[in-house]
C-alpha cells in the first residue's frame, strides 16, 4: 500500500477520538432531548460548548467523507466485494444500534454508502457535481427555510423535554436490559429527520471523499503546500465561526440550524484537509501509531460503545445522566488511550478481528 493510501487510515485513526467524543455525549444524556442552555450550567455547559463547536455538525459528515474515500481507494477490488464489506458493516453496525446505543448514526452512513458504489469509477467531476448538489438542495430547505421559518416564529428556542429526558435515564440507569433495547429500537425508528439528513449531509459527504480520491488530494497537498493550507484556514475559519455564531444566539432554532447545517459540513471538510496535511508531514513513528489505530476502527469503534454500555447503563455503574460532561469528555479519553494500545498492540501481533471479514476477495489482501 502506499504512502498516499495509507494516509485514510491515519485521519480515520485520529478521527476516531471526535466520533468517539460525539457518540460519549449520548451515553451521558439523550443530547437531542434538551437544550444545553438550560440543562447545563456554568463551566459544564462551558465545556460543552467548546466541544459543540469542535465536533457540533462536523463528526457525521466527517466519517462520512473518510467513507468515500476509502470506497474509492478500494474500488478496483470491485463492487461487489465491497458491497459484501458494506453488508457486513451494516449488520454489525445496526445491531451496535439496537443492543447498545439507538443514537448511533454510523448505520446510516453504511446505507448511503450503498448508493456512494454506483459513483465508483466514474470521473470525479460527476461524483463533485452530485455531491454539491445535493448539499445545495440541503442548505436550500433545510438550513434557509427552517431559518426563515423560524424568523418568523414565536419559539425561538428548544426547551428540555424534561418528561422525555426522565424516561431516558430510568431506563439506561436500570438493570433491564431488555428496556433498554425496546428504548434504542424505539430512539433508531423514531428518527424521521434522520433519512433527509442521511440523503442530504451523509450522502454528500460520501460522493465528495470519492471525488477527494479520484482528484489525489494527498499529492495536491504535497506539491502545493501553501495553497492547501489557505484553503484549510479557510473552512476551518468559517466553519467554526458559524458554530460561534450559533453559541452566541444561546440555542436559538436559527443558531442551531446554521450552525449545525452549514457550520458543521463547512468544518469537516476542514478537518479531512488538515489531517490529511499532516499525515504527510509528522514523524512515521507518531503516525504509525494512528495509522494502526485507524485499520481496526470498527473493532475499536465496537469496543468503546461495550465499554460505553457497561461505564453509564444501570446494569455497569450506572453513571447515565449523573456525572459531569467533564467527567464523560475524560472517561472518552481514557477509552481512546486504551482502545489506541489495543490496536497498535494487535498490529503487532497482525491480529484482524472484525477486519478480517473484509477480505473476502483476495484482491483485497494488499494492505
């Protein structure tokens, strides 16, 4: 495998800490349930609101673009190997969902990433102008219209459904398990929104990781330096200060909705460009280190949610909904230390788990 190739591994590797950071904040308290004006109270809600800006809108869309580039790297394995790969990930995935956490977007990342094949092999400027496009659509009655439409208003702000957020913590804070399975089940179905963002933020995000592949963003980064870096200041610029702006307007719908909608994708694609910048320029050792990190990210990705389950859910310590954000931000900390030993420990000893399914072609054993 290449250098260029390997570099995916790395941003997924580093990239594993936001995903886990995103996921730990709904082992702590059903996130979508509240208002975090309101809930949280000096320096946690500080604190959560620095990491709002951080991985607010960008985590899913991030992952979503390290999907499709990975789709596309592998693409002369053919489609249907990867297809088989997606199948088993989905199965995995949504039973991560069902078992463990119901909020766990990840399963539909793995569905759009079904459609992302048909856009294998093309040329890139078709996989970029399907990509833009459907974000356009998504920006247009999705972020322009609920903004408009909650200009024009009387609630402003989202309140805690404190009945509903109660119903979350009796059930994760007891020992039946079974409960908690029927809460996820109910929590996974429920999610209407969800399939527009899926279809309009994850898909999007997939078609531009393949067009990212296919245009060799890796060597535009290596041979013009100085560009990239302008080009990475400026989506982080302004995608972190969309997300200031939706701080600054304590919660509000129209924050909110700019923020999460055009702030959070604006700031993923920033994150990609400068992970995939310093791949290309840190010691081999320190990226050794993420690089193995990143080829057992399902295997890692699976492990945090069961260590997840036993830290916060009744029948473990029973910490959901009764510790600080701090708190939760160092025990997703402590995991991604741990959970980064384990890999580079397995790396060493060229153990798969979960990864082992994915060759099933033997065109796929190059790496």
């Amino acid at each position: 495998m290449t250098d260029s190739n390997k570099h995916i591994y790395f941003i997924g590797g580093v990239s594993l800490i936001l995903l886990f950071i995103f996921s730990g904040q709904y082992f702590l308290v059903p996130l979508n349930e509240i208002n975090p004006f309101e809930y949280f109270f000096g320096s946690e809600l500080n604190i959560f609101n620095i990491t709002d800006i951080i991985t607010g809108g960008s985590v899913i869309p991030l992952i979503g673009i390290i999907t499709g580039f990975l789709l596309s790297q592998y693409g002369n394995t053919g489609k249907k190997h990867l297809a088989k790969v997606l199948f088993i990930v989905l199965i995995i995935l949504t039973l991560n969902a069902v078992l463990i956490s119901g909020f766990d977007k990840m399963p539909f990342i793995i569905l759009m990433a079904f459609i992302g094949l048909i856009f294998i092999g093309r040329h890139w400027i078709i996989s970029l102008a399907a990509s833009l496009i459907l974000f356009a659509i998504h920006l247009m009655f999705n972020v322009v219209l609920e903004i408009i439409n909650g200009l024009n208003s009387n609630i402003q702000r989202m309140y805690s459904g404190i009945q509903q957020v109660n119903a979350f913590i009796s059930t994760y804070r007891s020992s039946d398990y079974l409960a908690i399975v029927n809460m996820n089940i109910d929590t996974l179905t429920s999610g209407g929104d969800m399939l527009f963002d899926a279809a309009f933020i994850i898909l999007p995000s997939i078609l531009l990781g393949v067009a990212l592949k296919e245009l060799n963003l890796t060597q535009f980064i290596k041979t013009s330096p100085f560009i990239s870096a302008g080009i990475i200041m400026v989506l982080l610029a302004g995608g972190i200060s969309t997300k200031l702006i939706q701080i600054l307007m304590l919660g509000s719908i129209t924050g909110e909705t700019l923020g999460e909608g055009f702030g959070g994708p604006v700031t993923a694609i920033g994150y990609f460009m400068l992970l995939a910048y310093i791949a290309g320029s840190i010691p081999e050792p320190v990226f050794n280190i993420f690089y193995n990190i990143g080829r057992y990210s399902l295997s890692v990705y699976i492990l945090f949610n069961i260590f997840m389950m036993f830290i916060f859910y009744g029948f473990g310590l029973a910490m959901y909904g009764q510790v600080s954000f701090q708190m939760m931000i160092l025990t997703v900390l402590a995991l991604y230390i741990v959970l980064l030993i384990i890999s580079n420990v397995l790396a060493h000893y060229n153990i798969r788990v979960l990864e082992q399914t994915f060759l099933i072609n033997k065109k796929a054993k190059r790496e």
